[in-house]
C-alpha cells in the first residue's frame, strides 16, 4: 500500500487521501456512491475488462478514457446492469451501489436501473411528446406525484425547459439533437437517480451542443454521481473531478491502468502508458 | 511537371488504365453495357404490366356485353295488359299493378305459395282466403308469411320476373365484340331468334351482388359467397392476429438465441411456403373430422340443420385459413418488431421500466403499421385462397345467409370456381362478374392496409 503525497487539488478532494492500491485508487473520507471491486465482464469466452477496481466519488463526475475497444462502456453498462442484455454477458466481481452489490442474488435489474440511470450515445428520445418523454419512465416506476411538477423539474435541472416549455405535446424529435441530449438527461433525472452514467453524450453533437451538455453535467454533480465514458480527453480534462484510464492488454481485454483526481491523470501521471495516451502517442 | 514528365512518369511507374480515344471508347463501351441492362429490366417491367393487364381485360370483357334475351311474355305485353301507357318500365309499375300482373297469370296454387312464403300486403290477402290462412297459422309450424312483414314492390317486382316474365338469355357476347361487331350482332339476333330483345348488360350489378345463388344465371348473385367470405375471413383473423403477434412478440423479445429458436423461426419460415392444399387436409383431419362436436356446434348446443353440415362449418374453414396464414402473420409481425430501433429498447430498459412494458410502449407502438399491412396482406391471400376450402368441405350451392359460426357456407372464389366449370356459357359472364369483385374486395383490403399504415406511420 502506498500513498501518493503530491499536492494536487481537485475541489476539496486532496491527492492525500487516495489510497493506491494495485493500480486502484479509492478516495479516503469521501462518501462513494458506486465503486466496484475485481470486476471483470466476460462476452461469451471473450474477457472484455478485467481487474477494475473504481470508486465513484459521491456528486462529483467520474471519468472513463482510454483506447476504442478497451471497455470503457463496458465497465459503465455494468454500473446499472445493461449488460445484462447483452446475449452472452456474464459478470464477476461485484458492483457496489450504496455498498450493496448489483450483481447480487436478491437484486432486481430494474431497481437497480431506477436508480441509476443512464444516457446514451447517440440522442434517442421516444417517438413521443417531450412531456411523455419525461413522465413515461415516472410512471412506469410507480410515481404518485404530480407529474407536471416532476417533468417541469427534470427540465429545468436539464436546462432544458425555457426552450420547450411553450411545445411540450410536441414530439421529443422536434428537438436539435443537442436538445434531445438534453431532454435524455431530463429523462434520466426525472426518476431521481443516485448515479447517472453517460456513454460519450456528446460524441454525436456539435461543438456548442457539446459545450451545452458539458456545462450542463458541471451543474448535475451538485445533485447526483456522474459517471461518464468520453474519447474526448479534453472534455475529460475540462469537464470531470476524478479521471479512469483504461487501456487493453494482449489478448484484448481492458484493465485499469490509473485512476485518480483529474488535474493529476493530466499532469502528473504515475504511469507510462498513461502519460503516452494523453499525449496523443497512442489510441 | 510538364505533360510530357508526367507521361515520362506515368510510363515509369506503369500506367494500365487506358489513355485519350481509348478511354473514350471504352467509357462508351461501358454505357452502352449500362444501358442494355437498362433496357431489359424496362421489358421485365413492361412484360409484368402486359400479363397484369391481359388478366383485367380477361375478366372486364367477359363481364359487360351485349345479351340476347328471350322472355315468356314479353313485359310490355304486361304494361299493356295493365292499360297503362306504352314503354312504361314494368319495374316502375306500383306493387298493385303487379300482384294483378301474378293473379291474371299464376295459377291459384302457385300462387297461395308465394303468399304464405310472404304475404303481398299487410292488411289483405291475395290468394288464400281468410278462413283457410287462419288455420294455416293456427298450425304447429306457422308458414313463414304469419309473422314476416309484407313484401315491398322490389321482391313483388323479382317474383314477376322469376316467374311471368321468365326471361331467359339465349346468347351472349363479350365487351369486345359487343362494341366492335354491334350491327352484326343485332343482324344475327334478328335472325336467329326474332323474338329476343337485345341489351348491353353489365354482368356486375346491384341485384347480382344482392342476390343469393340461383340455378338460373339470370337470377343467380353472390350474396352467400361474400357473405361466407366475410365470415371466414373474420374469424380466421380473429384467430391468426393474436397468436401470431403473440407467437412474433416471444420470438423476438423474450427467446435466447438457442438451437431450438433458430429450429421453430426456420420452420416458421417453412410453413410459410406450404401449399395451402396441405392445410386443407390438416383442417379437414382436424378441424372436420376430430373436433367435429365443437367446429359443428353440437358441443356448444348450437343447431345446424340436423347435423347436415357436420365439421364442414365456417369455423372450420376459420381455423384452417388462420393455420394458414399464422406464419405470414408471425413473419410479417416479428419483421416490424425487429425494425423498432434498439435504442429505444435500451431507453426503456435503462429507465427501470420492466421488459414488458418497454414493449408494451414503444416496441409495439411502433411495430404496429408493419404488424398491420402484414396481417392485412395475409388476410388478402385468405380471401383468395380456395384449395384449403374445397378440401374442408365448402358447400357449393348454398341459397341462405351464412348467420354464424356453425353454418355451412361457401366463398367467392369457391363459387367463382363452380361456375368456370358449367358449361352454359351465361355462368362464364357469372364468374368473371364475381372475380372483379373479388378483385375489388382485394384491392381494398389492401388499400385500407396502405392507409393503416400511414396512419401509424412513425418517423424517427
């Protein structure tokens, strides 16, 4: 076990209170929403990851980069069980939401889905009105509340309401694609989940959308966990607290290489591969 | 570089595309392969048209044409009898008129029949004198004219035709001839039978849809067909939809990609080819022969005419078209529901909504146009299919409605195909008549599967 005692501050998170272990970090004193432990995520015989051992720090945003094909999104449909429907997906190891485990025998999927929720790559609202966008996954959970409270709330967290306040009853594919990110996130955060995971949110926007989006997950952290996948290593650098890297080994499968406060991976990376990645050397 | 470095270039490092007039000839040669290519799918097309349009004007030329009809008395004689005016149209003449018309020229017997069928006024009688009809509905089985309500002047007008008029149709032309040879005609008609009236006659007609089957062409419709048709085709749907949207929704959404799925869609798609007489055999092993207590009615305490129509009942027909078309229906079904983008299963998924209602609303939703136009398309190989139907036993003279699932029926093309096959060359003009409807029925099935489908038609 060893300590890493560099200075480097990322809000209030010091890199004294990282606890390196095996290439793992694990933030001491700070609450973790959702952290896994030796997980490995086979495809039928295939081993996609390996060994990730990460702690998603309480409302900050994590980040996963790495290489195309080193499972970075593999590792993130694992955090709510998606991978689940995969045909062939198999997991070891444990996903610990609240310290419980996912992968549990007595866990349900959907439960697990409710609360923690997701939004995908590409845009993909339902071919329905932007309020049935918002309230269908409220209702299908069971919401007793009132539902337009609960859609005007998920849009404005969104920054999503002042731009489609006036069309609600208007397809959810009216919207620029930027908007219908937007209104995925509402979506999301309508059912009020503990950790939102974002698979490359941005990849299909253009600049300003992306920025857009950016600011918009800097504002989600004050409410929930963000986990995010991005191939992006700006958007990583600007836009996360804590940063994963993930690259392959021989026979393909990814494993965690680094992981901790952003501003480090950036600047002071412990590992060699790392700092290659970052620099554009590779991937 | 100068052009000519550059040829110096080319030449060194081997050029092997071809250069100046021979790349034009042989961008030419090209095209012109192109084109005759071209050509030839052009012919395709137009040889798909010409057979298209020779089947139409088959059946068109044979359903309109002139007639040469003959009649017993000729109605104008009865206009005249009557002492109204000459060319007065007889089916314009008041039910008064025609119920004299029946007493001047029926026998009393004849004509105490048709009145205790149906009676020709509400407040007198015509033929039975009152004593007579008072013991007639005293009986234990009342004649049918007891209770029905009178006859209007139409039915009154049909029953002087059928059985005063009598026309009968000695000759008959196709459209063609009829508007290219009409002198002709007419001058052979002169000749040969001096007392027929010639008429341009549409073969499709009000009264021919109208009426039920006839041994005489002059009167017989196709009423029962489609009335049978309906029925079948309603209660095969009504068995085929569920069970193949059903059958579709598990196959696609909740079985594991394993040998025995790939075997049972393999199969599926199998079935789908099966010559449909096959299917009439099973229905008649099955559905006639060993559920004959249900498909009868006789276990659900349903009467049919003494047992007359056994299994071979509408229900049967149902069912045997529903096997039929269920792997159309399952095929069609889980193509639409595979075209629903993943993503939105994902979505539904990822906001902890259950599988069943990811389906339930959005997989579903947006499957329906094409579970619809493939389950209306099937319906429309139902309509048409007639191999399956003469194997489990449709009737082929049938005079009455089809009321239920336990009647015995027939269909369109059961009594298109039993009228091909009579000689009098009147049952010819018959079928093609019944085969433009047919047609017509078809073509709105399909067009209202066109319009189903735009109307749930989704973008995303």
């Amino acid at each position: 076990m060893e300590t890493v005692e560099s200075a480097s501050l990322v809000e209030d998170v010091k890199m004294a209170d990282l606890t390196i272990e095996a290439g793992a970090a694990r933030p001491h004193d700070h609450p973790v929403a959702v952290e896994t432990r030796d997980l490995a995520v086979y495809y039928g015989a295939f081993r996609a990851v390996k060994d990730i051992n990460v702690a998603c720090v309480t409302n900050m945003i994590t980040a996963l980069i790495g290489p195309s094909g080193c499972g970075k999104s593999t590792v993130l449909r694992s955090f709510n069980r998606m991978n689940d429907l995969i045909p062939g997906a198999r997991v070891e190891g444990e996903v610990r939401l609240d310290g419980i485990n996912i992968y549990g025998p007595a866990v349900d999927p959907v439960e697990v889905r409710r609360r923690v929720g997701m939004v995908f790559q590409k845009p993909n609202p339902f071919p329905k009105s932007i309020f049935e966008n918002v309230a269908w996954g409220a209702r299908v959970n069971g919401f007793k509340g009132n539902l337009n409270e609960l859609v005007e709330g998920a849009l404005r967290q969104a920054a999503l309401w002042d731009e489609v306040k006036d069309k609600l009853r208007e397809s959810g594919y009216s919207l620029s694609g930027g908007q219908q990110q937007r209104l995925c996130i509402a979506r999301a955060i309508a059912l009020k989940p503990e950790v939102v995971l974002m698979d490359e949110p941005t990849s299909a926007l253009d600049p300003v959308a992306t920025l857009r989006i950016e600011e918009l997950i800097g504002e989600l952290k004050e409410r929930y966990t963000i986990v995010i996948v991005t191939h992006n290593m700006q958007q990583a650098a600007r836009a996360s607290d804590f940063t994963a890297f993930l690259n392959m080994d021989e026979d393909r499968a990814g494993y965690l290489v680094e992981y901790g406060p952003t501003e480090a991976i950036f600047t002071k990376p412990r590992q060699q591969t790392t700092e290659d990645y970052i620099t554009g050397r590779f991937g | 570089m100068s052009p000519a470095e550059a040829a110096v270039v080319r030449e060194a490092v081997g050029n092997r595309f071809p250069e100046g007039d021979e790349a034009i000839r042989h961008g030419r040669r090209r095209q012109r392969r192109g084109t005759t290519y071209r050509v030839a799918f052009l012919a395709a097309l137009a040889l798909a048209v010409l057979a298209l349009l020779t089947l139409l004007f088959t059946v068109v030329n044979q359903s309109f044409g002139l007639v040469a009809i003959e009649e017993t008395i000729p109605r104008d004689d009865l206009v005249a009898e009557l002492g109204l005016p000459a060319g007065t149209d007889l089916a314009s003449v008041e039910i008064n008129g025609l119920v004299a018309i029946l007493q001047n020229r029926l026998s009393r017997n004849a004509g105490r029949r048709l009145e205790r069928d149906q009676r020709f006024f509400a407040d007198r009688l015509v033929f039975e004198p009152a004593d007579s009809w008072a013991e007639v509905c005293a009986r234990q089985e009342p004649e049918p004219g007891c209770t029905l309500p009178a006859r209007d002047q139409a039915n009154v007008y049909q029953l002087v035709l059928e059985k005063v008029v009598e026309p009968d149709i000695v000759a008959s032309w196709s459209l063609t001839s009829s508007l290219v040879d009409r002198t002709a005609i007419e001058a052979e008609i002169e000749e040969e039978f001096p007392d027929a009236v010639v008429d341009f006659r549409s073969w499709v007609s009000p009264s021919f849809i109208r009426s039920p089957q006839h041994p005489d062409p002059e009167l017989a419709g196709i009423r029962t067909a489609i009335l049978g048709s309906l029925w079948v085709l309603a209660l095969a749907i009504l068995a085929a939809f569920p069970i193949g949207v059903a059958a579709a929704v598990y196959l696609e959404e909740y079985a594991s990609d394993n040998w025995i799925s790939r075997l049972i869609r393999t199969n599926i798609n199998n079935l789908a080819g099966v010559p449909s007489i096959i299917y009439g055999m099973l229905g008649l092993a099955i559905f006639v022969r060993a559920l004959e207590s249900i498909t009868s009615g006789s276990a659900l305490g349903a009467g049919n005419d003494g047992g007359v129509a056994n299994g071979r009942t509408i229900l049967s027909a149902s069912l045997t078209l529903a096997l039929l078309v269920l792997p159309v229906v399952i095929i069609s079904s889980q193509e639409a529901i595979r075209a629903v983008p993943q993503s939105f299963r994902r979505a539904g998924l990822a906001l902890g909504a259950t599988k069943w209602q990811t389906i339930r609303a959005h997989v579903l939703p947006n499957a329906t146009p094409g579970i619809l136009t493939g389950t209306i398309l099937a319906m429309a190989r139902a309509f048409g299919e007639t191999a399956p139907l003469v194997v489990v036993g449709a009737s082929t003279f049938i005079t009455v409605d089809p009321d239920g699932p336990f009647s015995k029926f027939t269909a369109l093309p059961i009594q298109i195909f039993q009228w091909t096959s009579r000689p009098q060359e009147e049952f010819q003009h018959l079928a093609a008549a019944a085969i433009l409807v047919l047609l017509v029925l078809l073509l709105t099935l399909n067009a209202t599967a066109i319009l189903l489908r735009n109307r749930f038609q989704r973008s995303y």
